[in-house]
C-alpha cells in the first residue's frame, strides 16, 4: 500500500461507535458499545471495548458520552413554551475520553493518533461549543495530522445505499436516520444537508427500549433494572405494523395463540445460555422462563410514526417527511420523494419500510414516485459511507490539519467543516446552498463546494456530487 | 435472572376528585423524560406530589455517582484518568482538555453558552428542527393491555378498553400519570 499516514474512521454514535481504518476494516468496522458499564455480577465497571469481556448481563448499569444532561421546558419565541431534551449530544468527555483511549489502543485500533487522520461523525445540529470540544480533543489530546468532522447523514450519498449499478447517484436523496436518541429527516442537494428542511422527532432506540421495559414490568415481570436484555429482546421481538388495527384485533382475540404471539425465553447466564424465542410448541424444562410478547411487539415501535399514542405532541415519521419535502424546491420535490433512504437501528425492525412506503404513497402527489431504499445494514451504512468518502483522493482537502488548528484555533475547523451554521462573512461570498425555503437551492452559476482552502477545481467541487454535471 | 413477577403494585389513593389537567399535562412530559434516561428503574409518576420539580433523579448519571459534577464544581473523581492502556504513562493533556473532563455542563449553561437561541430567524438550529405538532387527534390506546383505549378515568384520565382494565387501573395506576 502506498498510503503512509493512516485514517481512523469513527461514525460516533450515541449507543455504539463503528470504528475502523481505512483500508482494513472498510467491509466490518469494529463496534463497540460508547458506554461505561458497571455490571452488578461482578461489580467490576467495563469501559467501551471491554463491555464484549462481561459475563452477566443482568442489572446493568450505564454511563453514556451522549448524556442527557436534563430536560425542561424552555421558552423559546416565537413558537412558544416547548418541551427540548438536550440527550444526543456529546456532553461527558470524561467518560468519552477513556472510551476513545481504549479504542485507539492496542486493544481495539492500534492506532498512533499522531501519524494519523481522522474522520468522525457528530449528531445532527451539534451545537459549536460543543463542535469547539470535538477539535481540542482531535488535536489538543490525540494530536491528529488532520481530521474531519461531519452528520452522519452527509456521507451516504457516498456509500452503497443509493449506488444504482452503471449510474451516478441522484442529485436529491432524503435519509431517514433512527438512531439511539433521535429520528431525522435529512435532505441532501448535491452532496450538500439542507439544513432549513432538517427534522427531528425525539423517537429514538432508548426510548422504545425504556418503553417496552416500562410496559412489560407493568403487565408481566419487572424488567425496570433490565435495559439490556429489554433492549436484546425488543431487537429479536419487535415489528412494524402494517396494519396496526388489524394486530390490535388479532392480539385481542385470542391472547394466547394467534399469529403474532411469542414466548421469548429469558437467558440464563450462569448455564451460559443466551436468551431467544421460543419455537411454536417447543416443551421447556423447569428451569426456563418466558416472557409474553403480545401487542407489545408492535404498539412499541408504533410511536416513530404515531408519538401521540406516548403523549409526545409531535408528528409522525411519514408526515415528517412530507414536511421536509415542502421545504424543498418545487421542482426538485419529485426527485426527493423517489430517493429516500433508510439509516440507522430503528429502521432494521421488519415492516419498517414497507410501513413507511404505505403511508408515503398516500401523502404524496398521485403522478409522483416514491422508493425508499434500506440498507442491508443501517446500523453500518454511516461507516460504510464514510469510508467511501474518505477513499477519494479529494478527501485531504476538506480536512483541517494540525497545522491550520494550531495557526487558527477551532476557528480553523468552522470555516472548513459545512453544517447547518451561517457561513461565515470572510468566505461567504456566493456560497449559500439552498438558503430559506430552498428556492434558491441549484446555484448552477455558482461554486458552492465546501470551502477546500486549497484549490477550486471541478474535481473539488460539491464533494464530487455535482462534478461531472457540471463538466457537461 | 429470573426476575420477579409483577412487582408489588403501588396503591393509588383513589380519593378525591378529578386532577387539574395542568397536573394531568406536567405527569405527561414526566414520563416522556423518564423515557429518555439512561438507566430508567423508578418510574416517579405515583401520588400527587409528582411532576413537580422537572428535574430528572440525581441518580441518572449512572455509574460513579461520585463523578458526578453540579454547577461549578470540578469532579471528584473521573475515569479516563484511571485506566492507561498500552502500559503508557499518562498524558500531560491541555487546558482545555482538563477543563472539558472536570466540568460537566448542563443543558441550560450548554444552550446559553451555544448563543443558538440567539441566531437570526432564518438560521436553522436544533432548537427549530424539532418536528411539527400533529395534525391528527391522539387516538386512545388502554393503558392497561394496549388495545383501544375506549373509555377515559375520570380521575386521571388515562384510557382504558373495559371493565376488566378498569378495575385494573383503579388498583395499580390510577393518578400514577397519563397516557
Ligand atoms: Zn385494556
Ligand atoms: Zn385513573
């Protein structure tokens, strides 16, 4: 290999890292839980990458980066008193410092930060102090060469998920990302997020896990102290609805034996025995203990595309994106509604798309496509995609160096990194992708590539989006 | 395991008359901030009192509760310190460093400090990314079983399908919180 300095990709999400460097772990990045954990078993505490070394998984408890850091009702004019959660951003570097320290070890990377460079994902609408945080740690403590820092959702243009063989991929492409802590809408123009039509719904995979752990321990055994196996079971037993009525009908009829009802068997970690689903009509000894799952299968997941039915006053996912759409260009509309594409955790739940595709198909104009695309791994896609970008040989101009951070602090990074904030003045000139409504969203005219201080050429352009259209 | 079967229920003070639907709506974000901890155990929702301070338990900091920092104070104790792989000696680490590990800031100081609630109208920021309200009424779904909520408490208001969940929610949940 001719590569000299080696790149670290870290997709950092707020319930595991995907980690890995390039040109070796491009298929399967490492994943490692972004957690403390302190097992009850042993009482021994277990940072990131030792969390796979704990035996008994009963009782975690655990201590996340991505803290919620507290909840309140704020004022914000002018939409008046709403509710903010502030979970999702990266708030303990305490606990993500000796997380990262293990990651970077012999342990897991092996990587010599200082002879490296980095790329890393952060949550959508990172505020800058915090963004200011991010770049101390990469340059101050690591020492990286150069580094970038991006959502997660700018990158999948670049990965396997829209990539149609012998075509290049769509100008427009609206990912759905359902992580841990949230679900986003994103839109992308030419390789570019849309901030202004960026939405949120505060559904995420902690949520489900705390809700159906909460509904069990109401109905059946209490599971309060049991997040992780809750969460093990809500990802073997949980299913989008695709006719929510119809289950409800079905799990009330015949409680005990109808199509959707399921024992799942918890595990026993003393035999060493992991939990599962029972088999329809599987005898089980004494020693076994089960846990019904009814409605509970699907009245969970419900609540990413109906939050009213757990009191959270915001739309579901479907009208969500059609509330993104309208944001957008007119005549671009069409194209987003034909390119959608699903991300993260939440979205491997069977039914999900096929869910979604249903609901779409009625809330979007009748002469208008719509295709939603999941990944065979949405919980991978991010990484996979980031690897894809890095691999270009334009990468190295959108990363800060080392060099520039110690010249000009994080201020190095906010000229250079394009996210939802106001371009700054001194670099501002012309390049405002898709300012207010979206109206002015194709300027064909203009050069609006993320700033590569280096040179502008058409190969530096739009992260290569727009490249060869523009050539033509 | 194994866990213990349905925990023994909490008794509901089924006495006095209809809750204001102020209480009714504050028991509601309550729960929806008990969802979103990290080591949800104890739902806080039961008697009257609840609802009332917002803030989230002390405990939900998780492990080392000693780590724990409030406003101002440095931690105790942090963990990244601790452990050193690779049998490398620590670090000399910066200022910054060092103040980002020791001071763990909390959502109001973090958001004041952003100046995000301060940006132009046209500026998009987290803060107005959130999705908008729904435009269809909430359905009722029972609170005891899941299936269609037909009937409402009159008390708390929480849904129930008949008189078997009823009686269910009189015993276990009434006035615990809503929805
Ligand atoms: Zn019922
Ligand atoms: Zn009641």
């Amino acid at each position: 290999m001719s590569i000299t300095t080696c790149t670290v990709i870290l997709d950092n999400g707020a319930s595991t890292i995907k980690a890995g460097i390039l040109g070796i772990h491009d298929e399967q990045p490492r994943v490692i839980p972004n957690a403390i954990v302190r097992a009850k078993g042993d009482n021994a505490t277990y940072i990131g990458h030792e969390v796979a070394k704990c035996q008994d998984y009963t009782s975690l408890r655990f201590r996340l980066p991505f803290e919620k850091v507290g909840a309140r009702t704020l004022t914000i004019h002018p939409l008046g008193p709403t509710r903010y959660s502030c979970q999702g951003f990266l708030v303990d570097w305490d606990a993500q410092k000796a997380i990262w320290d293990g990651l970077f070890s012999k342990e897991v990377l092996a990587v010599n930060t200082a002879e490296s460079s980095l790329l890393i994902t952060e949550p959508y609408f990172n505020l800058p102090n915090i963004q200011d945080i991010y770049d101390q740690f990469v340059f101050e403590e690591y020492e990286f060469r150069s580094y970038f820092r991006c959502s997660p959702a700018s990158l999948v243009p670049y990965g396997p998920l829209l990539a149609k063989p012998n075509m290049s991929p769509s100008e427009c492409l609206l990912v759905i990302d359902s992580g841990f802590s949230f679900t986003h809408v994103v839109p992308i123009l030419e390789g570019a997020v849309v901030w202004e039509a960026v939405k949120r719904i505060d559904v995420g995979g902690k949520l489900l896990t705390n809700h159906l752990k909460e509904t069990v321990s109401y109905r059946q055994w209490n599971m309060m102290e049991e997040t992780y196996i809750m969460n093990e079971i809500k990802e073997a037993c949980c299913f989008v609805s695709e006719d929510f009525a119809k289950d409800l009908e079905t799990c009330r009829a015949r409680p005990t034996r109808n199509p959707i009802v399921q024992d799942y068997i918890f595990p026993d970690y003393s035999a060493h025995r992991p939990g599962r689903i029972r088999a329809p009509g599987e005898s089980l000894g004494e020693s076994y203990q089960t846990l019904t799952m009814n409605n509970e299968r699907f009245t969970i997941p419900e609540i990413l595309f109906r939050p009213t039915d757990i009191g959270l006053e915001q739309a579901g996912l479907s009208a969500t994106v059609a509330a993104s759409i309208a944001l957008l260009p007119e005549d671009l509309q069409g194209m987003f509604w034909a390119n959608i594409g699903l991300v993260g955790g939440n979205t491997a739940m069977p039914g999900f798309r096929n869910r979604l595709m249903a609901e779409l198909r009625s809330l979007a104009p009748i002469d208008c496509e719509v295709a939603v695309y999941a990944s065979d791994e949405p919980i991978l896609e991010a990484y996979r995609s980031a690897v894809a970008f890095a691999a270009r040989p334009e990468f190295p101009q959108f990363a800060v160096t080392r060099e520039e951070y110690q010249e000009m602090g994080s201020n190095a990074c906010r000229r250079k990194f394009r996210d939802w904030k106001p371009v700054e003045k001194d670099s501002a000139r012309g390049r405002e992708p898709a300012k207010g409504k979206g109206a002015r969203g194709r300027a064909d005219e203009d050069d609006e590539s993320p700033p590569p201080a280096t040179k502008k050429s058409a190969r530096g352009r739009g992260r290569g989006r727009g490249a060869s259209k523009r050539q033509s | 395991m194994p866990p213990a079967r349905r925990q023994p229920v909490r008794q509901a003070q089924n006495t006095s008359g209809p809750l204001d639907p102020d209480v009714i709506s504050k028991r509601t974000k309550r729960h929806l901030d008990e969802l979103e901890r990290s080591n949800y155990s104890e739902p806080t929702g039961s008697g009257a009192h609840a609802g009332v301070s917002g803030e989230p338990d002390e405990e939900d900091e998780g492990v080392a509760p000693g780590g724990r920092t409030t406003k101002g104070r440095a931690r105790q104790a942090t963990i990244s310190d601790k452990r050193q792989w690779d049998g490398k000696k620590p670090k000399k680490s910066t200022m910054n460093i060092r103040t980002a590990i020791l001071y763990k800031k909390n959502l109001a100081v973090l958001l004041d400090e952003s100046g995000i609630e301060q940006m132009p109208p046209g500026v998009p920021t987290y803060l107005r990314a959130v999705a908008s309200a729904p435009l269809e009424p909430p359905r009722l779904l029972c609170s005891v079983c899941g299936y269609w909520g037909k009937y409402k408490c009159k008390r708390c208001a929480m849904p129930y399908c008949d008189i078997n969940c009823e009686g269910i929610h009189n015993e276990t949940r009434c006035e615990r919180r809503v929805i």
